[in-house]
C-alpha cells in the first residue's frame, strides 16, 4: 500500500442532480496494491464518487488526480474525448451483470480493450487467451456470453477490465447477481487480478462480506464520508 | 408505541385466470412515461408510414384496375403489371408491419417479466401483448391517413399513360381505408404473437430463445437447380414475339427468382459474416460480423424487400429496355406502355428502399433503447463513439449492399445476353437502374445517421442507469 503518493486521489467533490446532492465535498485517495470498499445506502452517492474518480461524470467542482506512468494527470481537466482515451488505456471496469457483448465470444469480448488501443486481432486474441486461462477459463474461450454461468461470464468481465494492463480497476457491485459461493470466487479472482498485481481496486458494493476483503472500507451518507474503517 | 394496523388479506386469492381483466391490465400498463414514451412511439410511426405506403400503392393499382379499354388499349397490362407490383412491394411491407409489431411486444419486456413475477400467466401475458400492439396498429394506422392525404398531391404529380395521374385518382374510398386499418391492426396481432414464440417471459426477466437453426446446404442446391430452370425460361424470352406471353415468361421468371433469393439468402449472408469474421481487424468489423451471424435470419428479413426489388429492376428493366430498343416501328400506345413499365419499375424500386429505410430507422432506434446498458458500459470502457456507430452502420450496410447488389447482379446473371446487348443500345436505361439502386442504398444510410441522435441521448445521459 502506498498512500504517500497515492494512484488515484479525489479532493472536495462535489456532483448534484438538478436539487438532490450526490457528492458534498468528498476526499478519497487510493495507492497502488490497495483494495476500497465504498458502502452506503441507496442514493449516497457511491455510484456517482466511482464515475467522478474514473472520469465518467465530471464533478461539478473539485479535483480528480490519477498518477499514471508519465505523470499526474488531472482527470477533471480533461475533455470527454480525452477521458474516454483514459478510461481505455489506463482504467479498467467490472460491472454487477458484466454487460459483455453478447454475441461476442469470451476471447473476443476480452481482446475488445487491446483492439480498440490498436493490437493486431491475433495479439490481442493471445493476450486476452492468457488473461481468460489465468483465470479458470482455459478451453472456453469460444463460447459466447451467453453460453456461460454468471461467475463465469464475471470472470470474463474481470480478464476484460485488466487485459490493459490497467492499474486502477473499478468495479460497481461485481457480485451483485452472483450466489455467495460464487460470489466469494469471483472476488477472489479479482482481488488476486488486481491488488496482488499491484494495482488499485476501487468497489462500490453493499455487501459487507465483500467490504471485509478489501483493506478499507469507506462509507458515505448524504454525499458525505463518514469517519474510515480500516477493515483488513 | 402504537402498533401499526396492517390491512387483512382478501378471504381468497383463488387464481382465476379465465377472468384476468386483461383489457384494464394493459391500459393501466400503458399509460406513457419518461422511458416507455419512445416504446409506444416507435411503432406507432412505423404503423402509419406502413398505412400510408400500403395506401399511396394500392391508390395506384386502383387506379389502373378503374381503367376500361376504351380509356386505354393496355389497361388489361397495366392492371396485370400493377398487381405484379403490388405483390412485390407485398414483401418489405410484411417487414416493416412485422418489425413495427415486434416491436411493440418487445419494448415491454420489462413490465411482463414483472407480471409474470405477480402471477400472470403466459396467456395473459399474450394476450395483454397482442392487444397493445393491436391498439398502437390501429393509431398508428390512423396516422397513417393523415400521412396518405398529406402525401396524395406530390405522388399525383408522377405521369402514366403521358399525363400527370392527379391526386384525385390516388383516392381508395372510405371501404378500402377502413379496410387496411383492419389489416394493419391483424398484422400487427398474428406478428405479436409470433414475436412472442421467439422470447421467453419469465418471471426472471425476457431472453431472446438460443440461437436460430443452422443453415442447410441443401438450400443452395434446390435453389441451383431453380435458377437454372429460371435462366432456361428467361434465355427463351428474346425468341418471343407476343407482349402478353413475354410478360408472363417474365412473370415466372421473377415467381422463381424471388422464391430462390429467399431460399439461399440468409444462408449466403451468414457465409458472407462468417468469411468477414475472420477477415475483422477492427472491433467495429468484430462486432457487425458477429451481430449479423447471431441471426442471418433477422439481418435478411430486414433488407430482404431489397433483394426482391433489385432482382426486379435489372430483370425486368433490362427485359423492357431491350424490348424498347427492338420496337422502333411500334405505336405510340405501344411506346407509353414501355416508358410507364419503366417508370412502375422505378416507382416500385424507390417505395421497397423507403419501406427498407423506414424498416432500419424504426429497428436501429429499438434496438439502441434495446441495447442502452450495454452501450453505455461500453462508453465507461472508453470504446469511442466512431466505433459504436461504425459497428452500427456496418451491421445494417454489409447485409444491404451483400442483398442489393448481390440480388443485382443473380438478376444481371439470368438476363446476361439482354444485358450485354442494353447496355451498348440503351445504355441509359441500365445506369437509370444503377442509379436507383445507389439512390435506395443511401436512403437507408440516412434514415440509419438518422437514429444517431437516440444513440447520443442514451450516452449523454449514463447516469440513469
């Protein structure tokens, strides 16, 4: 863990909806190897604090710093185009239903991040074959979405997020539609895919049994944080 | 502390299925809101540009069949060659009718899966489905008159039998436009109901059945042995003299090529997607060639109005040009009929690319509401936008050009002598088809630009999901 020079940090955001206040001036910083649990209830404003970190929605004020290889980076400053390049090459994303492509197979909805930063197909099919197998999915490559059980196709969605070689992961309820036997080995498979590599993983969740496995836990109320647990 | 008083359940909650008010079930269900007004608006459109096609066409065949021989020598002709038309246009008609009442019973898979959550049954559930889509049909359709009157003026201008054919004589009468509200309003029930064979409601949620059945190679050998017979019939055409048997060797010459286009062409299309899966560099490459292949079936049916018009306008067109060129001792009457043929043909071309276009912007813009969490996902992903849009344009124009010009070209095949001898007499005639066809293939282009505005909507405003 590394919180001196932290990966990713926010400082005072704030994010409102027409009257209904997302982020109240939050202030967050995640290092390298480092696994946060944001908790809160419905309406809190997790959702909105991950989009705001990982430049899917700009703050309305405040400052989003990302430490990438050739430099800070403020997240806030940059154009739309400029963060979507961000999200693709620096930043990777698990979501609670995967949201794979469906008529994509498992190896090409994997590769689809390396051939949108430019990889040859067959690089990029290579690649993602040895992130699918890293993960328990060795021989199913060619079965389509649909073709797999939800732990699975989240597996899929976890070799997806880090075939970049992204260093920061976010990922919104990754276990939410899984059973809990399931939902343990997926979190497993990304806690060693990302915080073991040494890079940061940031989840939104409400389960508390995932918030134990991370190495912090930060709860939010009314667009606020509230004082820091540390959980492991 | 007070304690609360909780409301005492009904003596029995027997389910009586038989009596499920299923009319007052699916008003109360669809009443608009914020989402579901793009739901109800979507096939409510394609109802009434669907009305208003089937009207402006049928305006037309009336208006022959009103003919006698004492207005004109060939109104026997022109009313046989106006229910040739009408049959053609039959085909991307059904498709746009039939997309616009999958649509309807597909856009509310939310509310049935919650339905069928509370207990309803699969038959109320249908039926709920068949009467909504039959309701927004019927308004659809309505619209659809206005547009049909809207329309009457500007179509009235096209000549036949050398004069302007006048708005008048497009009118169909009270009888037939209560008649084709009723048609629209069952096709528009049999296709809900169809559609909803095709996806499971459960109480869990809405899944489009696994994959269509594969494509059997015996299709491209049945349709080989009818194309060779076709080419026989079509290659005895130059030996006939008579105008009324050529129509007819023409005639069955199209009845064989449609039957056969429809017999091979989802087969051909998804070998075509499969020589382009491999072929994909891209991920927009990737994506069109494996949505097309998740069902050549669907990507067919909706460009195979197309494939029908475009094997018509070089067979036919072809067959009446070089007619043309061999008759220059022939009547004045004779010529009109020639120069209308051409322009029917024209006509029937341009309506099939409208219906397609109509067909592809109603779709397009259902399947982005359809597709709206993933689209959005993919945005977070950082996929740029010209790659969504691209993988977009290149699922609907691969198969498009694939149909049109591939149908063109079977069609070019049959007629090959009359081709060859056209095109150095009466090279205009060819180009005008040529033309026509591009024309058509850029309609359909622009009515998919035309649903990008959904696509920015959806994206702009992530955070509702």
């Amino acid at each position: 863990m590394n919180i001196d020079s932290p990966l990713l940090s926010g400082s005072a955001l704030v994010k409102t909806y027409g009257s209904s206040t997302a982020l109240a001036g939050v202030d967050i910083s995640i290092g390298g190897g480092e696994s946060v649990a944001i908790m809160g209830a419905s309406g809190s404003g997790k959702t909105t604090l991950l989009h705001a970190l990982a430049g899917i929605t700009a703050p309305d004020s405040g400052r989003v710093e990302f430490q990438s290889p050739s430099g800070p980076v403020d997240v806030t400053r940059l154009n739309e185009r400029e963060r979507s390049r961000l999200r693709r090459e620096a930043f990777g994303f698990v979501f609670q239903q995967g949201l794979l492509i469906p008529e994509l197979t498992a190896i090409e909805n994997t590769a689809l991040p390396l051939m949108l930063a430019g990889y040859p197909r067959r690089e990029a099919e290579g690649r993602a074959q040895h992130w699918l197998a890293a993960l328990g999915l060795a021989g199913m490559e060619a079965r389509r979405i649909g073709e797999l059980s939800g732990g699975q196709a989240q597996r899929v969605a976890i070799a997806r997020a880090q075939v970049t070689g992204a260093t920061v992961v976010f990922a919104d309820e990754p276990t939410g539609a899984l059973d809990s036997t399931t939902s343990d080995e997926v979190l497993t498979a990304l806690l060693e895919s990302t915080v073991g590599q040494g890079h940061a993983l940031l989840i939104v969740t409400h389960d508390e049994t995932v918030a134990a496995r991370c190495s912090r836990v930060i709860r939010l109320r009314d667009g606020r944080v509230l004082p820091e647990v540390v959980a492991a | 502390m007070t304690a609360t008083t909780f409301p005492r359940p009904p003596a029995s909650v027997r389910s009586r299925p038989d009596r499920a008010p299923v009319a007052r079930l699916t008003w109360l269900l669809a009443r608009p809101s914020a989402q579901s007004a793009a739901v109800l608006l979507l096939p409510g459109i394609a109802f009434a540009v669907t009305t208003a096609l089937v009207l402006i066409v049928l305006g037309g065949g009336l208006m022959f069949w009103r003919w006698t021989p004492e207005d004109n020598t060939d109104a026997m002709v022109y009313q046989t060659l106006s229910v040739l038309a009408l049959v053609l246009l039959l085909v991307p008609l059904a498709s746009l009718g039939g997309a616009a009442a999958r649509l309807s019973a597909r856009r509310r898979d939310d509310r049935l899966a919650t339905l069928r959550l509370l207990g309803a049954t699969p038959a109320v559930v249908t039926q709920m489905t068949v009467l909504e889509s039959t309701a927004i049909a019927v308004l659809g359709s309505l619209a659809g008159i206005v547009l049909y009157l809207i329309s009457m003026p500007f179509v009235g201008l096209i000549p036949f039998a050398g004069a302007a054919i006048g708005a008048g004589e497009l009118w169909v009468g009270p009888g037939v436009l209560a008649l084709v509200v009723v048609a629209v309003a069952a096709l528009a029930a049999i296709s809900a109901a169809i559609g909803l064979r095709q996806v499971t409601v459960s109480p869990l949620g809405v899944r489009t059945r696994q994959t269509a059945p594969r494509m059997h190679w015996m299709r491209i050998v049945i349709g080989s042995v009818a194309i060779l017979g076709a080419y026989v019939l079509l290659g005895s055409m130059s030996e006939v003299a008579d105008a009324a048997l050529t129509i007819a060797v023409l005639g069955t010459g199209i009845g064989i090529g449609i039957g056969v286009l429809n017999l091979i062409g989802p087969w051909a299309l998804g070998i075509a997607a499969k020589l382009s899966l491999g072929r994909a560099k891209t991920a927009a490459g990737l994506i069109a060639a494996r949505g097309i292949l998740e069902s050549p079936k669907a990507a067919w049916r909706q460009v195979s109005g197309v494939a029908m018009t475009s094997f018509i306008a070089v067979v036919a067109g072809t067959g009446i040009a070089f007619v043309d060129t061999l008759t220059g001792d022939y009547d004045e009457d004779t010529m009109l009929l020639l120069a209308d043929v051409r322009t029917g043909i024209i006509i029937t071309v341009v309506a099939s690319f409208l219906m397609v276009a109509c067909s592809v912007g109603v779709n397009q813009a259902a399947s982005i509401l359809d597709r709206r969490d993933l689209y959005v996902s993919l945005d977070r992903l950082g996929m740029p936008r010209e790659v969504i849009e691209s993988s977009r344009s290149r699922t609907i124009m691969g198969p498009l050009r694939f149909v049109a010009f591939g149908s063109a070209l079977i069609g070019a095949a049959l007629v090959l002598p009359l081709v060859g001898i056209t095109f150095i007499v009466a090279p205009a005639s060819l180009l005008i088809i040529a033309g026509c066809l591009l024309g058509g293939v850029l309609l359909v282009w622009l009515s998919l630009k035309a649903t990008s505005p959904v696509l920015t909507r959806v994206l702009s405003q992530p955070e509702r999901l």
